[in-house]
C-alpha cells in the first residue's frame, strides 16, 4: 500500500488588494508589508514540519510567501503555473462593489457559483479552474508518497482543495475561513485528499507587526 502524503497547502500573506477588497485574479501583486510579516511568521511555524520539497504560484504574492519558507526551511521553490489564482478576466483590479455595479448580471452569476460562468467572459468558469487545481495538487502530491510537501497558494486553490478533500459539492455556498497566510493541512492517498487541519493562523498571534518589522525585510 502506498504511503500517504502530507500536504500543507499554506495561502499566500496580505496584500494592499485584498485590504481594499480588489480582484487580483492572475494580476501580480505582491505582499505588503503586513503580508511579509505574515510570511516571515508562517515561515517560523512550518520550520520543522518535516517539508522535503515546496511547490508556489509562480504570482508574486505567493512566491514571496514561499520565499520566506524556503529561505527558513533551506529549500529551493518550484513555481507551478497551475496554482495560480483564478482568472477573472475583466473583473481583475476591480473591487466587489466596482463589479456589481458595471456587471450586475455576471455579477449574481458570479455569486450564485453558475459552474460554467467566466467571469469578465474570458476568465475561467469554476469547473475549469477546480480541475486545474486538484489536479496540480493531485499530480504533487503522488510524486512525493510518505513525504511532507508545501503548496503555496491563493484563496481560491485553498476553496476547491477543501472542497475536494471535504467532498463538498462546488456549488455549495462557502463556511470556511481562508486566511492570508493560513496553514491548511491535507492528506493525500491514491483514494484522494482527506481534510486533517484548516485555516491555522496561531502563529499570526501574540506578536505585532511593529514588534516584528526588523524580522519583515528578511522575509521574502
């Protein structure tokens, strides 16, 4: 019997973006300076985890996350195009309310989870970027068998790795939490994901930005 895989499939830190609530999508943005504090925490929290290999986003708010685990742990990053974010098309750069109010139709689409809707009409339709996602991570973690790995990550990769590991239908409304630079844990057999751990954000506590801003530039 083949060995599990221990997936820790970490979101990547804050960016100005998310503050104001805008769709990066694929646009690179990188963290900001809470963002790389985030990272240089994360990075502490996963140093003896056992992580033999780390695998980002080849986005820039991800990669500077997996930066300051590879820079902690010692090891190379292995960017992934297929674990971008999901593509948004038009709706990229706008904020929530900005979409309601220029698509209000694509818009309620959008919130409804329509599974072929692409948003902005040349974004990815859920279907299409869930596929993309488990798959990548499916692919991942089969090559490593009784291995920890690091996938590094957007909200949206987090969402349909839930889902997977959770088997919760993807048209279901979301409960979960998504967490800048949250610590999600999965397991991995060749009967698919199961969910051990989410949203684990402990190591965001008990320390400020402020107190930590000298650790900040060494983050990324």
């Amino acid at each position: 019997m083949e060995a599990a895989t221990r997936v820790i499939a970490i979101r990547h830190g804050e960016t100005a973006w998310n503050v104001d609530t805008r769709i990066q999508g694929q646009l690179d943005i990188p963290l900001n300076d809470t963002g790389r504090w985030q990272a240089s925490r994360l990075a502490a929290a996963v140093a003896h985890e056992g992580i033999s290999a780390i695998y980002s986003s080849d986005l820039l708010r991800a990669y500077q996350t997996a930066q300051a685990v590879g820079h902690a742990l010692g090891l190379p990053i292995h960017t992934e195009v297929a674990l971008r974010e999901r593509g948004f098309g038009a709706f990229e750069g706008h904020t929530y309310k900005e979409i309601e109010a220029r698509w209000p139709e694509q818009s309620e689409r959008w919130r409804k989870r329509d599974l072929d809707f692409q948003p902005g009409d040349t974004g990815e339709s859920l279907t299409t970027f869930y596929a993309r996602c488990v798959g990548v991570a499916t692919r991942l973690a089969a090559a490593h068998p009784g291995e920890t790995i690091a996938l590094v990550a957007h909200g949206g990769v987090m969402d349909c790795f839930y889902r997977a590991a959770s088997r919760v239908d993807l048209q279901a409304p979301r409960s979960w939490q998504l967490g800048n630079a949250s610590i999600n844990r999965l397991l991995y057999t060749p009967e698919g994901f199961s969910l051990v751990g989410w949203s684990d954000t402990h190591h965001l506590d008990g320390a400020s930005l402020d107190e930590s801003n000298d650790r900040v530039g060494h983050a990324a």
